[in-house]
C-alpha cells in the first residue's frame, strides 16, 4: 500500500527504516562512510523530518504496516540554498560538508528560479527502499506518485538531484531531462588531487534532473 501524505505519528518508522536502508546506502553517503547501517545521523534526521513536515512525501507499506519505502519530497524556496551553505559551515562533520557543499553549489550554478520564473520548486530528496523489497519497481511507483503530488499541487518544477544510476533511470523512464551531470571522478578534493567520492559500481554520476510539469 501507498500512504499520502505520510501522518506525524509515522515519521519515527520512516527515521528508523532510513538508518537502516538509506543513511548508509546511499552512494555518496556509502563511499565516504558517513554513517553505520542501523545508526542515526542527526543532520540527515533532521533534513528528514523538516522535509517531512512540508506534507508532499509518500511511503510504502507491507501487509503488517511495516515502512518499506520512501520518497520525502520537500519545497525549495529561492534563498534557501544560499542559507543551507552558510549553515554547512557551521557543522563539523566534514564527510556530510562534503556531499551537501558539492549538491548546494551544483544546485546554486543552475538559477533554477530564474530560468523556469518560479519562486518554489518541488524537490525528491530522499527516495529510498528497504534492502529485501529492492528490484520491485517500489521506487519507481513512488516516484510517478511524487511526480503527481507535485502536479496536483500545482507546482511546475519537479526536481531530483539523482546520486545514482538507479534513481537517475527511475527519472528518465518517468520523463525527467539531465539539466547537468557531474562525473565523480572529475569532482576532485583541492587538498589532494584525488576525486572526492568514489561511489560503489554502477553509480558514476550525479545528475540534477528536472521535469515540467503542465
Ligand atoms: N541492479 C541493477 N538494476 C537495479 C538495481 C540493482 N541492484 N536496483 C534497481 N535497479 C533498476 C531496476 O532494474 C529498474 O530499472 P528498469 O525499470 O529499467 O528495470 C530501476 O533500477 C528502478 O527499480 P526499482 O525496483 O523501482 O527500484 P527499487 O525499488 O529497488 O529502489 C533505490 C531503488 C531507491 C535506489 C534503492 O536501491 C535504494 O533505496 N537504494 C539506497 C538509497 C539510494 O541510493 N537512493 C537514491 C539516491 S538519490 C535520492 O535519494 C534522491
């Protein structure tokens, strides 16, 4: 079964099934180790949650109410990004400074607000699906649900910045277009030369992608 909007009473299952599914699965998260499966992160908790409360997400559910996928959407204000980098160089933790620096300055170089003139985007941020429900199309169908939230919202920019090769494929079967994709190995850490992020194969890229909606 599909849940929308995802009731406050649920949002503890949907942390609890991200430490386990997502906190540490994700592809940039994985690479550098930012957390441990089953462990909390309080700074993605909290982009959680806050995400959460803007009442766009949509989860999965098994037969025993169990959470078994997610796709927290949340909306972005133009500014926000420029508030979210000022606030990132107030945290210490310098693996997570690391991904959302290299997301937000993406995000920034794009003017998304300018180019489409809207004051508001709809954002996928976090899609997410429990390891034994995995290669089901779960997070294909929680993505087209996304997709017509947003729609019956009325936004008209839906957005994902798509880390991985399995949501980046999810988008464009569901007719989202690469606005810019950022090979990993050309993101290179300025203190060693080296690329910052070397994802677990297949994931190669990170591709901010966007679909406009009528
Ligand atoms: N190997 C090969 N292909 C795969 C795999 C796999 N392990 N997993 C999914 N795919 C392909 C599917 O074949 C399908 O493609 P198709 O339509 O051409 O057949 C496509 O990816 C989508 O498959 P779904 O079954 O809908 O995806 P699933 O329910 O397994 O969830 C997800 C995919 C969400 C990426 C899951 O693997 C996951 O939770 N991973 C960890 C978190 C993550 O990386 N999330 C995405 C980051 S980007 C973001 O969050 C905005």
């Amino acid at each position: 079964d599909y849940v929308y909007p995802i009731p406050e009473d649920k949002y503890n299952d949907v942390i609890e099934h991200l430490r386990y599914n997502f906190f540490a699965d994700e592809p940039l998260n994985k690479c550098v180790g930012l957390c441990e499966t089953g462990r909390g992160h309080s700074e993605l908790e909290l982009h959680s949650i806050l995400t959460l409360q803007d009442n766009l997400s949509v989860m999965a559910v098994n037969g025993n109410g169990q959470v078994i996928g997610v796709a927290l959407n949340g909306i972005q204000h133009e500014g926000d990004v420029d508030e979210a980098i000022k606030k990132l160089e107030t945290l210490n933790d310098k693996k997570f400074k690391q991904i959302f620096s290299m997301l937000y300055d993406l995000n920034q170089s794009l003017n998304l607000f300018s180019r489409y003139d809207v004051t508001s985007i709809f954002e996928c941020r976090i899609l997410s699906v429990d390891n034994n429900y995995r290669g089901r199309g779960l997070a294909n169908e929680l993505f087209k649900l996304s997709i017509d939230i947003a729609s019956k919202a009325g936004f008209k920019v839906f957005k994902v910045d798509a880390t991985g090769v399995f949501s980046q494929k999810i988008s464009t079967k569901l007719g989202l277009e690469t606005l810019i994709e950022l090979e990993y190995r050309n993101h290179l850490d300025s203190a060693t030369g080296l690329p910052m992020f070397t994802p677990p194969s297949p994931h190669t890229s990170l591709k901010v992608m966007v679909k406009i909606l009528q």
